[in-house]
DNA sequence: CAGAATACCTGCGGGC
DNA sequence: TGCCCGCAGGTATTCT
C-alpha cells in the first residue's frame, strides 16, 4: 500500500496524536508479522513516553525515552487514530492504548509489514543501516545516481527501485517519474546519460513532493491516520493507466513485466536511447 | 559481486 | 453461485 510519501502522510497526521503522548496499555493479537512481534513489546512500551516521530524510507520510527520502536507497511499495512470503544476487526494485529480516549491500531491484512522493538540507535539496526538516501534530500543528485548507477545492468526502473541505491521509491512513483523524465523502464540504469540522471531525479523529487501535497495516492484502499484516502490518484499518468491514451500523445499506453512488477509506459513518449536490456 | 528468483500473506476481480 | 487463476502499493533472503 504504501510508499514514501504514503508514510510520510501518515507520519504527519499521527504526530499531534502520539507525540509527548504516554502509552499505557499494548495488545498484540497477531504476532506473526514479517518478522515475530516480540513476545516482550508491551514491556518494552508501557509507561514509555513517545518523544518523536521520524521516517527513514518507507520506516516509521517512534522514539521513545528508552529506546524505538520501528513499524514498516509493507503491502497492506495500516496505521489508524481509533476511538477506545471501536471493537477490533479482522487484521488489526496490535493496538497501543494511551490516557486519553485514542489509540493507535495496527491492521495488515497481508502481513508483510513489522513491527520492531530496538533499545539502539535505529538507524543503526541492520534493517536501516544499509539504506540508501532519502530521496527529497539535497544529497540526491543527478550525479549521485549517475555514480551509482555506473556500470550497471539493471533496468532503471528496477534500479530507483532498488533501496540500497535510494529509499521509499516504490511501483508507483518510479513508473510515474520514469514517465516524467520520459526515459524507457527497461533503459539499463548505466547508459542513462547525466543530463537523463538529472531529469529522473528532478522527476522524482517532484513527483514525491506533489504526492506528499495531495496526501498519498489511494489506489485500492490506501488511507491516513485519519481515514481519509490520498487525492493524489487522479494525477497518476501511467500507473493503473495501461491502455488507456498518453496524456501527452494520446497513444495507448503499454504494460510489461519487469522484475515481477508490473510496469506502465508509453512506448513513444519514453524512447529507447540506447541498447535494452534482453 | 550483480542480478534474478523466491519467499512471506490475504483479498479481490475476472473468466469459466 | 462458486471455484481457480492472476494480480496487488514491499523487500529481505536465497539462488545462479
């Protein structure tokens, strides 16, 4: 379900609700997320005070006094402000009570999100530490990519994809900004040329910050902390799209499979450059 | 090492 | 109506 700016959307309407907020109560139904809740999270949380919340990526991390606690999405997770009286329903694994009458409910149908308990540094767990950067920050460049992708074989798509390289970039927004910067999905990400490297990255910025502003794209049943879906999904031009005109050429767009995803685009508008990949 | 395939799950829509 | 198939917003892990 979501992707960086979907988190970051739920991030931001969750901060008045659980900042300087003191849990007092944890209930874990479903333990068996991508990785075990660990049997000892409500130990962990109880009485711990929530100082601040942070994204790294598509992570969410809640900084408590004595330690964090890391929550991933995956596909179909969902992090929702609930009133105490709403009874639980099916998938909400694990609910983080406060003083007041709110709570933090945990739902995921699929399961493959996490949630993770850490007394270090986050961003030394061996989850983050790996990651790429952030994609809005300064220190991503077309440079920067253009290094990274040197010698490279992988198709582009696959490779702003890839979160070692840059982080929260999903299926999503890398078709949208491959769209944008009207570079072919399947182009190998090491014969984009500097000024290609440039335009992908201004695309991707830009497409991130537009997402953000409208908060998220709802495909299926994204929503925020609030219930309310993203407006974004109006203004996908290729995603969910296949088939129907180019926006700009009006010629149906294409779809294909790269990397086990599913990958729009119009085979004109974004043009081979150079020698595809197989 | 890079790149590709696999694994983890449930829900839904389409075709028959 | 019901069953089977394929697909879905992610990514760590395993394989070649």
């Amino acid at each position: 379900m979501p992707e960086l700016p979907e988190v970051e959307t739920i991030m931001q309407g969750l901060i008045p609700h659980l900042e300087n907020n003191l849990i007092m109560d944890v209930i874990v139904r479903q333990d068996k997320l991508r990785w075990p809740v660990s049997p000892m999270l409500k130990q962990h949380l109880v009485q711990q005070k929530i100082m601040q919340l942070s994204r790294r990526g598509k992570y969410l991390l809640l900084q408590m006094t004595n330690g964090t606690l890391i929550m991933h999405l995956g596909m179909s997770g969902r992090l929702q402000i609930q009133n105490k009286a709403t009874p639980p329903a099916r998938h909400d694994h694990v609910d983080i009570f406060f003083g007041d009458v709110c709570l933090l409910r945990y739902n995921d149908p699929r399961r493959f999100g996490a949630i993770i308990w850490t007394a270090n540094d986050p961003l030394q767990h061996h989850l983050l530490c790996s990651l790429g950067i952030e994609p809005l920050s300064d220190d991503f460049t077309g440079e920067y990519l253009k290094n990274q992708a040197q010698n490279r074989r992988v198709a582009i798509k696959s490779f702003i994809m890839n979160s070692h390289v840059v982080t929260g970039i999903g299926n999503i927004y890398a078709a949208e900004a491959l769209f944008l910067a009207k570079i072919h999905p399947m182009t190998p990400a090491g014969v984009l040329t500097e000024v290609q490297c440039v335009q992908l990255v201004h695309a991707i910025k830009d497409i991130l910050k537009a997402a953000i502003h409208q908060g998220g794209t709802t495909i299926k049943d994204f929503i925020n902390s609030d219930g309310a879906p993203g407006y974004f999904t109006q203004q996908l031009c290729v995603y969910g799209r296949s088939g129907k005109p180019c926006l700009v050429c009006q010629a149906p767009l294409i779809t294909m499979q790269l990397g086990q995803r599913s990958t729009v685009f119009c085979e004109f508008c974004q043009r081979v450059k150079v020698g595809l990949i197989g």
